[in-house]
C-alpha cells in the first residue's frame, strides 16, 4: 500500500545546487521524490547534463516515473546554453517573425535536443502576454501582445515542444504580463475582472490546452475577483476555472514555492510545508521548490506538513493520491534521441526573419561597438550578452567596448575615432540611466540595437529591434549590419 509519506514525496521536484546530484537527492529519488527541476547552475553542456539525467533515473527501480524537468524557455531564459547564449531566439521574436510553422520547427528542435538530454519536462512556453511597458518579467518571454496573434505560436510551440516526448508547460496561469510586480520578490495583483480575463489572458492559455499541452504552471498572482490568495493558492483559479472551465486534465505545476510572492505573503506565517498543502488542496499537482540552497530538510519539512493534512482531514487523502499520479504521469522517457553538436542554422534563419529595422542603419567603417549593460532579470539571469564580439568577428578593426549607463564620459571619449557607433540596450525604455545615456550621446550619430521589448522610437534614429537577447538574434543583428 502507498503511504501518504511515499505521496508526498511523489508530488515535490526540488532544485539543487552543483553539476552532480548530491548524496541527498539520489536517496531521495531512489525512495521515489517525484524528480527535480534543472537551472543553469546544473548545466556544463549537453554531455553532461545527459549523463546527469540517466544517473537519476538509474537510482529507481524500473527506471521510469522520474520526472526531469528544466526551464528551458530559448531566448534570453536558456539553461542549455547558460554559457554561450540560447541557439534559438525567444518567444517574443518568434511572435515578431509570425511564422506559426516556423515556431514549430524551432519547438521541435529543443524538444529533440531535450529528449537527447534526458529531460521529460519542459517549463514552457510562457503563455502571459507582453502587456505592461513597466512589466519587470516578462517581457521578450512572450510571444506578444495580442491574445489572437500570440495564441497560434503558443499552441505551435506546445505541438512541436511534444513531438519528441518531452511534455510542454504553459505558464504562468492565468497570466502574468500586466502585472508590474515581478513574483520573485513581491506579490503581484492582475487588475482584471473574469471578463477581461476570458477576452486577453485565458486566450493563449485556452489555445494550449485545445494543441494538447501536458501541464500548466501555476502563477504566484492575486486576481481580486477570485479572493486573496495568489492562483497557485486559489482553488477558484486552479479547479474551477483552469480545471471546470477551461477543461485542463493534465499536470498542474506550482511556480516555485519559496519565491518572494507566496514565501513573503504566506510563508513567513505558514511556512513551506504549509504552502505546499494549500497549493495541493487548490488543485496543484506538481509542486517546485527551485532554491539554489535546496537541502533535504526542506523536504522533510514539505513532506511532514502534507502528511498531517492529510491525517487531520485537511487534505483528502486521494486529492494526495490524484496528484502524485498526475506528477508521474510528466517522467514518461522521452523519444530516444543521440546528443549531438548544437545547430544554430534554424534559429539564426528564425533570427533573421523577427529582425525590425527603422531607417537605413549602415555602417560608415569598422565601429565602436557599446554594449550597454543592465540587471538581467531574475528569471533570465547572467548569460553572454552584446554585439561587440559578434560584430568584431565579422568586421576587422570593430572595437567592442562594454559599458555601464553612468559611463557616459568613456562612451562619448570612445566615440570620437570612429565614423561608426553602434549602441545596444536592453529595455531601455524600462532604464532611466540608460536614457540618460542615449540622450547624452544625441551628438553622436549612432544606430541602436534595442534587443528586449521595443520602446518608443527614436526621431531620425535608425534601430535594429531583435526582440531576443539570444546568440543568434545577436549574430542575426550584426550579420545584418556586417
């Protein structure tokens, strides 16, 4: 008989810190943990996180039900590439080439090099949509911002995402693009009636689940209409409108439970354990726990909260038991795939097609080349970045020069040998001091390589929008100016 211990273990995916499983998490896996979820600081390259996968499946008798999951959204948010820049742009430049077919291909190429990998879960697409100029999070993770156009990419993405077994995650229910909080660190509120929410966020969201999507991942966000509590809390968000309207029957994935919206708002009184029965009492499923310090007492402290719900009539014990199956249900093996060198050619050609070019950037001459560097978001974070290196390559005596916004005087010093500046920005529009930069540089006749969500265009300004911070919308950018 399985206990509601073995059950609760069944139904958590932790994080860990390292490139090798720790003694810890093997055990736990062998008892049957319900996986783990991969970030950058997991991944070497393919090889290794392949070998890294295959151990933990091995530590389970009968090899199978472990789910390996990864937030591999291509783009600016990579795991695989951490440390050279996403072989494929992100979501938002897709979006902007408007190329369904083309968004397949893309999917379906890092669902085979996932497979490959030995990863059965993927935690994406985004399905939010890129709704608030001062939206901390989003942004270039969606494929847009219209619910119509955006939709078609999202269920492309999911149907090319599964065609080699590895599941799909639409996130982050029910929406998180016009929030202006980022969940990491604050609890956002979506200002939206049912109503509104049925006619622009639910659209993608409904568009995923008709292409077949095998999970959907909570959102740490409070819709007031619904009550107080945040949707992965919410049993009106999880079970009656994801689950009874939206008639969604696959996994439900929380964001992760220590971020700053649900371990700020709730856990400092309820604790984790406590988060984590309420998100399975809404509805959740699959519950992630990513932090960096994952240790095995957090576990223990998950696992012994949900037993006592379950012994104090808290939490019925086959909501339990529907949940740990559902969990399981995301560690199918993937297609076999053979892990091979990395193609860039499909998404430098997708690259390539989302370029938007204002104006007639042409270079007069080798440039300066001024990478201007901003907090990348936490949800992205630190990965190569800029045109500088691209661009140097290409076009023989190009100097790259790395710069902060406060680095106004060396800019304007640099710039003075060269008939050609390029700039490039990351959201500008969202950077005071990198506005400030810009207007100080309104002398020099610069072009400007804007690779996050456009903002306004610049009079008389030529602009190179990439929509994607990848490697390849970079190459894709310099190639166009080389």
């Amino acid at each position: 008989m399985t206990t509601p211990e073995k059950l609760a273990e069944a139904v958590l995916l932790p994080g860990f810190a390292g490139t090798t499983a720790p003694d810890w998490l093997r055990r736990r896996i062998a008892g049957g943990l319900g996986g783990v979820v991969l970030f950058g600081r997991n991944v070497v390259d393919d090889e290794q996180v392949a070998a890294l996968t295959a151990q933990l499946r091995g530590e389970r008798d009968g090899d199978s039900g472990v789910v390996v999951g990864i937030d591999e959204e291509g783009g600016d948010v990579t795991r695989l590439d951490v440390n050279t820049g996403s072989f494929v742009p992100g979501p938002l430049a897709l979006g902007a080439a408007d190329d369904p077919e083309l968004t397949t291909a893309v999917a379906a190429a890092l669902g085979e090099r996932l497979a490959a990998c030995g990863v059965t879960l993927n935690l994406a697409p985004c399905a939010d949509l890129t709704l608030a100029a001062e939206d901390p999070i989003i942004g270039v993770r969606a494929f847009g911002s219209d619910p119509v156009k955006a939709s078609p990419h999202v269920a492309a993405y999911v149907t090319g995402l599964q065609k080699y077994g590895v599941a799909a995650c639409a996130k982050h229910f029910p929406g998180h693009g016009a929030a202006t909080e980022d969940s990491h660190v604050a609890l956002p509120v979506l200002p939206r009636t049912p109503a509104e929410l049925r006619a622009i966020e639910l659209v993608p969201f409904a568009a995923a689940i008709r292409a077949g999507v095998r999970s959907v991942m909570s959102g740490h966000l409070v819709v007031p209409a619904w009550g107080a509590e945040p949707a992965t809390l919410n049993r009106v968000a999880l079970t009656d409108v994801l689950r009874g309207e939206l008639g969604f029957t696959g996994a439900v994935i929380t964001d992760a439970l220590e971020m700053g919206a649900v371990s700020g708002a709730y856990g400092k009184h309820d604790g984790l354990g406590r988060s984590a029965v309420r998100a399975l009492a809404a509805g959740a499923d699959a519950l992630c726990l990513g932090g960096a310090a994952f240790e095995a007492e957090h576990l223990d402290a998950c696992v012994t909260a949900i037993v006592a719900a379950v012994a104090a009539g808290e939490l019925p014990l086959d909501r339990l038991e529907e949940a740990a199956s559902r969990t399981a249900a995301l560690g199918t093996d993937p297609a076999p795939a053979a892990v091979g060198p990395v193609d860039r050619r499909l998404g430098l050609e997708a690259a390539r097609k989302a370029l938007r070019v204002t104006g007639e950037p042409r270079l007069d001459g080798p440039p300066l080349v001024v990478d201007v560097q901003t907090e990348p978001t936490i949800a992205a974070g630190p990965m190569p970045w800029g045109l500088g290196a691209h661009l140097a390559e290409l076009v023989p005596g190009t100097r790259a020069l790395t710069a902060t916004p406060d680095d106004v005087d060396a800019v304007l010093e640099a710039a003075k040998g060269f008939r050609s500046v390029v700039v490039i920005t990351r959201e500008a529009h969202r950077h005071p001091r990198v506005r400030e930069l810009l207007a100080a540089l309104s002398t020099v006749d610069y072009i400007r390589v804007e690779t996050g969500v456009p903002g306004p265009l610049e009079a008389g300004r030529p602009r190179i929008d990439t929509f994607s911070g990848s490697y390849v919308s970079l190459r894709a950018a310099a190639e166009y100016l080389a």
